[in-house]
C-alpha cells in the first residue's frame, strides 16, 4: 500500500473543504489537501494490488497462486487502515500525525509483506517503495524522506535474506533495485526541494503582490477622501459667494427705501409740535436704524472673507458670530451666556474664519435645544506644545449627539438633521486646521447637552 507519514497536526478545530480551490492555504490546510491526496493514493494502490492478486494470472500466475489468501488478507488490512484515514480526513483532521517515522516503518513492513508473499525481491510490489518515496519528499522534510529511504533499504534486503533467490537474476536485481531506490530518492528530494522553494517564492511574492495591492486601494482611499474634502469645500464656497451676492442685493434694494423713508421721519419731526406724534416718529427711526444695523451686518459677514491674518480679539469676534446668530429663526427662547477670560489678550489669525467657525457652532447649538434651554460660551488662555493659546468651549443643554454619529459627525455631507448639508463641522474642521492653526473636537455630547472645544494660536505669516 503507497503511503507516507502524517503531518504535525493531529486536530484542526473545524472541517475545511479540502478540494476547494478557495480554501484559506495556510500550513494546515495544505497539509490536509496533502492528506487527502494521499488517501487516494492509497486507495488507488489496494485497487492495483488487488486486480494484480486476483485477476493478474499473466505475471507469476504460479508462484503467486498459493499465496493469493495472505496476499488478500494484507490488503484488507491496509484496506481497514485506508477507510480509518479516509474517514478522519473527511472530518478534517489526519491520523497518526505525531508518528511520522511510524507510518513509514509501517508502510516498509506491509510493502516487504507483500513482495514476500508473492514473488520476493522480483514482485511488482516493490514499485510501492518509490512511490512511497515521492509522496513523503512532497509531504515532509529531506531527512524524514531519507530516513524513509534507509527503511524501505533495510525491508528490502530483509526480504531478500528471507525469500532467498528464485532465479538466477534475483541478485542482481535486487542490486539495481536498492541502487535505484536510492537515487530516487535523492533525485525526488532534490526536485521537490526545487518545487518547495520555487513554491515558497511563488507565495512570498504572492504577498508582495497583496500587500502592494491593499497599499494602492488605501492611497485610492486616502485620494477619493481628499477629492471628497475638496469638493465639499468648494461646494460651501460656491453657496457663500451666492449667499453674499444676494445679501449685497438685498442690502440694496432694502436700503435704498430705507434711507427714503428715514428721511420723511426726519421731515415729519421736525414739522410737527405734537409730542405724541413725535414719540411715535422717534420710535419708527429707531425701527429703521435697528434694520440698517441689520443690513450692515449681513452685508459685512457675506463680503468676500479676508485671509489676512491680523490681530483679533477673540472676544469680540464671538460677539460678532452671536449678533448674527440672533436673527436666526431658532434664537426665539434660548439664552446664550458668555463667561470670558479677561487675561486672553488678542491673537493673531484669520478674523473672518474664526467668526464662520464660531457661528457655525453657535447656530447647531440653536438648532439641538428646545426653548427655555441654555448655550454658554467660554473662553480660557491655555498652553499646549509650549505654546500660549486660547481655548473656546462652546456647550449647549440640547438633545445630545447618538454615539454612532460621534464619530462621523466631521466627515463631509454627513449631517444628523433632516434638512442639513453636512458640511457645516467639515468646513469647521478644515478652516480651524489649516487656516487657524488649531484645533476642534467633541468634547462630551449626551442627553444633558453637547460641548466643541477649540484650541486656536496665532496664525504664522
């Protein structure tokens, strides 16, 4: 019977489909398919052993004629021995694999049986020997298939000490067969030797090639993110400069009657003694001055935004983004507290960046509280990497942020609000980072509210 020793494992914790060319190749699962291969092997060589017993009546019809019930009897134990190994291969796991040189011993014991039994040291069964031989060089290492080797020899010659010749060739082939067998045996580990590293080549470049790939699909990753960023800013961009247009246009048609009708208060005033009348007309060129500051306002947030750096008070910056947050339809209700640090002195950045930044925060804090709730903003001078900087915190009393979106809630086009665009902390992120030179995350968001946090230095020129 051709066989060969077993693999180290003995055990593999799950079945793995051995003639699946998709099965993970790792050491286990190739020496599995190895088994496997084996086993057919095995089954094939019972197949040849019994045709050439039983129906072989051409080649040594009579010596082996009185033998044919010992012959069948050592098959039908390796048939026995086959089924057992067949049966733990298919349940992925390999029979004696901690015995290896035992298989072999095995495997020369039942090849020297059966060419004892039918025609000694000229039987065709000892062709099992080399093909033992191959099997085991493709299996395991060139010391075990040497020692295989050295086995298969010392059964060998046994066999022709017992059996004696029966003609007169007999020792001379027994000569050529040992002398064969053993550069077999070297020329089979030499080339599975070539195969082996060639194989393991194959499989180092194999990774290489996978590594490189999963290199390329991330810088694939990294450059749609960065085409992403850059789109989302423009597409905010492009939405300011229409924003600014239409508020200059505004400001105009607006102002225009405004200044008119100002002037007719004025007119009115002046023309009449009636102090009722002219309580009323004060009251109505208050009205039309609050509007023009209104005006002014929107027209001066929507100008074009100025990437000079110049000295700024961070205070008067945040109250710049709260008076324009006060006509925001959700300021209705909310109170909006300040507690400032009075030894921050100003710091040299991007004024118009910071209030877009400042009023983006301000108006998700409007739109995550309900009325009666609270939004405080807080200033402190801190130092971070050696270097004296301010830190704004901004905390409201709203709804809180799920913890699943905490963590996308910078990503561009990625918004928790039904009519939102996603790119309002994008942009946050990207002016604070590269404009201002600082920084801005979440510092807690539940269900008692949500605080940001930035950190911002004086910007280098």
């Amino acid at each position: 019977m051709p066989s060969v020793a077993s693999p180290k494992s003995s055990r593999v914790s799950q079945e793995i489909d051995l003639s699946s060319p998709d099965a993970v190749v790792d050491p286990v699962t190739r020496e599995l398919r190895a088994e496997s291969i084996t086993v057919r092997i095995r089954w094939f060589g019972l197949a040849i052993g019994y045709l050439l017993v039983n129906l072989g009546d051409l080649v040594n019809a009579a010596d082996r004629g009185s033998s044919k019930m010992e012959l069948n009897a050592i098959l039908a134990v390796g048939a026995v021995y086959a089924m057992i190994d067949t049966v733990r291969s298919m349940k992925g796991r390999v029979l004696l694999a901690e015995f290896r040189i035992l298989i072999s011993l095995m495997e020369a014991l039942f090849i020297g049986l059966l060419c004892y039994f039918d025609a000694g040291v000229s039987s065709p069964f000892r062709f099992y020997y080399f093909l033992s031989l191959l099997v085991c060089a493709i299996r395991h290492s060139p010391l075990l298939t040497f020692a295989t080797f050295g086995l298969h020899a010392m059964s060998y010659s046994l066999l022709g000490l017992l059996s004696g010749p029966k003609s007169p060739g007999d020792g001379i082939q027994m000569i050529l067969t040992l002398v064969f067998l053993g550069w077999a045996a070297w020329a089979i580990i030499a080339l599975t030797g070539l195969l082996k590293t060639a194989g393991n080549r194959l499989r180092q470049l194999n990774g290489e090639l996978l590594d490189n790939q999963a290199h390329l699909e991330r810088r694939i990753k990294e450059r749609t993110r960065d085409l992403q960023e850059s789109q989302a800013l423009l597409v905010q961009q492009e939405k300011q400069a229409a924003f600014g247009l239409l508020a200059a246009g505004i400001a105009h048609e607006v102002g225009n009657p405004l200044a008119s009708i100002s002037s007719i208060v004025q007119l009115l005033s002046r023309r009449t003694a009636d102090e009722y009348t002219i309580e009323r007309l004060d009251m109505v060129q208050g009205q039309l001055a609050r509007i023009q500051r209104t005006l002014q306002e929107l027209v001066g947030f929507s100008r074009p935004a100025s990437q000079q750096a110049i000295l700024v008070d961070v205070h008067a910056a945040i109250n710049d983004s709260l008076n324009i947050a006060k006509y925001y339809k959700r300021w209705k209700g909310k109170k909006v507290n300040t507690e400032f640090d009075d030894k921050i002195k100003a710091v040299r950045t991007i004024y118009d960046q910071l209030v877009q930044v400042l009023l983006n925060l301000v108006l998700n804090a409007l739109d995550a509280t309900e009325e009666g709730a609270a939004i405080t903003v807080t200033t402190m001078a801190i130092e971070e990497d050696g270097q004296a900087k301010i830190a704004i915190h901004i905390a409201d009393e709203g709804h809180g942020i799920s913890p699943d979106a905490q963590e996308q809630i910078f990503e561009p086009y990625f918004t928790t609000k039904a009519t939102g665009t996603g790119l309002g902390l994008f942009v946050c992120r990207q002016l604070v980072q590269q404009e201002l030179n600082g920084s801005i995350n979440l510092v807690k968001s539940d269900t008692a509210g949500t605080e940001f946090r930035i950190v911002i230095g004086s910007v280098k020129t």
